[in-house]
C-alpha cells in the first residue's frame, strides 16, 4: 500500500546522485503512528535531504517504492512493543530476524531512538549497529563513515563503524554471566580495535526538532510540531525523558523557534510545543504573547506537559483562546514525601494554585500525572493523593480533573534504575481508583501487568532474545509472555531478577558499557539521597 496522499512537505528532498546507497527508513507501526513521530520525521528529513542517499519509508500498513537491494534498513524505535513489528518487516524483507545469520547479500540493519538509546540489549541481536542519542550528532558521521566502508566485507563494515562515536556493533561485545540465571560477570570487546565503551551523542545547538511533514492522516490531524525544550532541569529521579537527554537545553526563540513556527503555520493552523517541560523555557511567556497576536487567533494550540509553577492565567487565557481545553502537568503524587523521594521540587500550594488559574483562564480541565508503587510509599501516601483532590475540587469547583497513573518502573541511566518494580503496585492502582472517582475524579490507570513486562524489556539483557521470538510466535499477549517465561525456565532468570528484585550497586548492568550523561557513582549518589528521604526503608 502506497503512502496516504496529502502530504505537505516542509523541507525539499534530495535528487539522489547516480550510484546513491539505497535505503530503507522504517517506522514499526502504522503510518498515522510513525509519522506524528517527530523524531521520525526529522531522521527522515535529513536522510533524504542527501543526495548521496536514495531513501525509502516503511510503515506496518504501507511504504513507498523499495529498492531491490537495500545496502541500509533503519528503524526508529519509540515503544518498547513494538518490537515484534520490527521482525515482521525484517520478514517481509526476507532478512533474517538475528544479525548472526546475516550475510554480504543482506542489508545492514540499524536502528536508534529513545528504546534503544536507553537499553537496546533486549533487542540487541536484531540489529547490526545501533545510533546511541541524538540523530542530530549522529546521522551525518554515520552516513559518512559508511560511504568509507561501501562494498567492502559486513565484517570489515562492522568493525569500522563500531569505532564511530556513539555507533553500538553489538556483535562487538561478548556478554559473560555468572550463572545461566545470575547477573552479568563481564562485557568486553571482541576485538582490541573496538572501544570498551559507547558513549551516548548529545547534540547541543539552540535549533531543536520543529515537523518536516504535515498530513491529515497523522495521529493528530495536521498538526505542526515544534521543539521547545529538551531534557528537563528538574532531574526527578526516575525520569528517562530527563536524566538520558540531559543537558537540559533551549530552542533559540528569535532565530529558530519563531521562525519554525511561522514556517509551520503557513502549512497548517494547528501547533503543538513539545518538551518534557516547555513552560520551562526562559522567555515562554514572551512566546506566549507572540502567539497571542491577532494573526494567530485562529491557531489551535496544545502543549505537552508544564511544570505546575508556571500555570498562569495568561498561559489558561491563551490556551482557551488557541482552542485547548485542558492543561497537562505532572505532580506524581499527592504526598509532599514522595515528591521529595523522587525529587519533585513542587509544593502543595502550587497545585492548587495550578488549578485555580487553569479555570481562571477559561480551560475546562486538568490532567495529571501521577504513579503508584513509587519506592518509600505507603499507605498514608495514597491517602495524601486522594486528599488532594478532594481539596482541588473546593479550590476550582467544575474544573474536570483526570489523573493518568501507572506503575513505577525502572528506567536505565536513572537513580531508580537498581530498584525493582513493587509488586504492591497494582492493589494501589486499585486503591486509587476506588477512592478518587467518587469524588468525580476521572481515574486513567494504566496497566500493571503491562508495567511488568515495560519493566522486562526495561532492565533486561540479551538472554531475552528467545524470550521475544517465542513471544511473537505465540501472540505477542500477556499470556504469550508468561507462557515463554516457562518454557524457558533454567535459561535466563526468573521474571523476578529483572522486574521486582532492587540490583546491588556493584553489578555489572545490561547497559554498563553504554555511556549516558551521567556516571554511575553519580547516579548513585543521586539514589542515596532519594532513600534518606524514605521514612519505611534505609
């Protein structure tokens, strides 16, 4: 199937050269999924606006023309589940599932994004090379050094390209355990001309992301997207969007930003800011009165999640007027304790404050975000949360008020990544949700027995491998999980080991040779500060 038609371009593609390397650039879900990925859009983009290059997209549902003999296949990899529609298109390519069984005939797979950036090992034996970090610092000296190596052996490929800064050859390290169902023993080099490590590209310029494309078959209909901020300054302790991307940097508003913007809006009405914290930009509130001119008043504006100190009744008004009804912002729980634990620097008046000028400013909602099962909580926390909203709705009576929870689950490159997933978890989803919607609170929980297996593929190594394949084969359901987790019972580790058992400090972790921003005696420090906060565990 062709890709859906009404696409309207924002950037100019490439003429690809005579002799160009033909590549295939995929997105394993739908085409309305992949592309509202901005991250998607931008690698693609850039891959196209070479001429060195003849590129090719991929979606689950559809694609354009492919080459014949692909020399590169990408992924970009957004959702840990999606995995299996990575093995799907592998076979609809008739390549080879694992990377071992790949010869001079088959393309170089390779993949990048937030999953693989984070922990790629579960997936590890998918793919011929991974693009750790930023696709900004990445892209170009990948395409460069593969031009070097074109036609020579995969092997002399591989070995070239691992040498790359931020290019991961997993089949360039050996991963050794202590027992078939222990931690890991080592992971070294195979080759002394491979480095020991891989640290993770960061692209540190004040032009960040904006859309390449707009479409009316997007996830969000026609909807240009713009880069505020990326990373965020708060470091909440088990935060991957913060502590992997981090430094915490700016869209340059005069020379990219607005200009972005003004671009976008000659294609389409509709804007989204994006950021895991966008009212966290230093001159948002001059962004604001720029986007409040008459001009853009019939721009229909929404925003990703805003740190609750900066909710005022200008950002409401604005955002009423731009078309939006509610506001997101996180404040994970309504317990100031659990808010220190995890280093949300937010006080409790600053909620209700959130929320009174959110309904002084004409939105109708607020929609939080929250977990349970954080470490250190107990009882009287969950308590906490559900005393806060009685009291949010006598502060803003009317205010329609959701909270979207889920599980805390352990992200890699974070301060909570050798804690293990509560198991109490979901009798606290349950909790909440029997004491919040009888005050008209609108509950989202999301699923624990899904957060079990996000915390798997989170924390896992490659012994996962059969693990995944037997998976798919038997459907890629929960059951399919707990049914392959038996049947390879004495191979790898219980499913315990990697989503509920708290990992010594000194273990070597699936993810150890893979540098983030930050060292593990930093995180570490980081996670003993968060444990003095906790009053039940030392």
């Amino acid at each position: 199937m062709a890709i859906p038609q009404g696409e309207t371009l924002l950037f100019t593609p490439a003429s690809p050269q005579p002799g160009a390397v033909p590549l295939i650039f995929a997105f394993p879900n739908s085409y309305s999924v992949g592309i509202t990925s901005l991250g998607y859009q931008t690698v693609w983009a850039t891959l196209a606006s070479r001429d060195d290059l003849q590129v090719s997209r991929l979606f689950l549902d559809c694609g354009e023309d492919l080459p014949r003999a692909p020399e590169l296949l990408g992924f970009s990899f957004s959702w840990e589940l999606d995995y299996g529609n990575i093995l799907t298109l592998l076979e609809r390519l008739n390549i080879p599932l694992l990377a071992t069984k790949r010869g001079d005939n088959h393309p170089l797979v390779f993949g990048g994004g937030p999953v693989l950036t984070a922990n790629p090992e579960p997936f590890a034996d998918f793919f011929d090379l991974i693009l750790l970090g930023d696709g900004e610092a990445l892209i170009p000296n990948f395409i460069e050094a593969y031009q070097s190596v074109r036609g020579q052996e995969r092997e002399e490929q591989l070995t070239t390209l691992a040498q790359i800064p931020g290019i991961y050859v997993p089949s360039a390290y050996f991963v050794t355990y202590t027992e078939a169902t222990g931690p890991i023993a080592a992971i070294t080099p195979r080759d002394q001309a491979i480095p020991a490590t891989v640290q993770k590209q960061t692209y540190r310029g004040d032009a960040l992301l904006a859309s390449t494309v707009v479409t009316p078959v997007a996830a969000w209909e026609n909807i240009f997207m713009a880069e505020v901020v990326r990373s965020c300054p708060e470091m909440c302790r088990f935060c991957l969007a913060s502590y992997l991307t981090l430094p915490f940097r700016v869209a340059d508003l005069d020379n990219s930003l607005i200009p972005a913007i003004e671009r976008g809006l000659k294609a389409t009405r509709r804007l989204g800011l994006l950021g895991a914290s966008v009212s966290q930009h230093p001159e948002f509130s001059d962004l604001l009165n720029y986007l409040a001119q008459p001009q853009y008043q019939d721009v229909r504006l929404s925003l990703a999640s805003v740190r609750t100190n900066t909710v005022t009744p200008q950002l409401a008004q604005t955002l009423a007027q731009r078309g939006s009804k509610s506001l997101t912002i996180a404040i994970e729980s309504g317990s100031e304790k659990i808010r220190r634990i995890v280093n949300k620097k937010l006080e409790q008046e600053e909620i209700f404050t959130a929320a009174a000028n959110a309904k002084a400013g004409g939105l109708k909602g607020l929609k939080f975000y929250g977990m349970a099962g954080v470490p250190g909580e107990t009882l009287e926390d969950l308590e906490a949360t559900a005393a806060l909203f009685k009291q949010l709705k006598k502060t803003a009576p009317g205010l329609r008020l959701t909270l979207g929870c889920s599980a805390f689950v352990p992200k890699s490159h974070t301060p909570f990544q050798w804690l293990g997933v509560n198991p109490e978890a979901e009798k606290r989803l349950q909790w909440l949700q029997k004491h919040l919607r009888p005050l008209g609170v609108e509950f989202r929980p999301e699923s624990y027995q899904w957060s079990v297996i996000q915390a798997l593929l989170s924390r896992g190594d490659r012994r996962l491998t059969p693990l995944l394949l037997l998976t798919r084969d038997y459907g890629d359901s929960l059951g399919s999980y707990k049914r392959a987790v038996k049947e390879l019972r004495g191979q790898l580790p219980p499913l315990d080991f990697y989503v509920h058992q708290d990992w010594p400090r000194n273990w070597v972790l699936p993810w150890s040779h893979l540098l983030g921003p930050l060292p593990a005696p930093t995180l570490a420090k980081h996670l003993e500060a968060a444990l003095g906060q906790m009053t039940d565990i030392k």
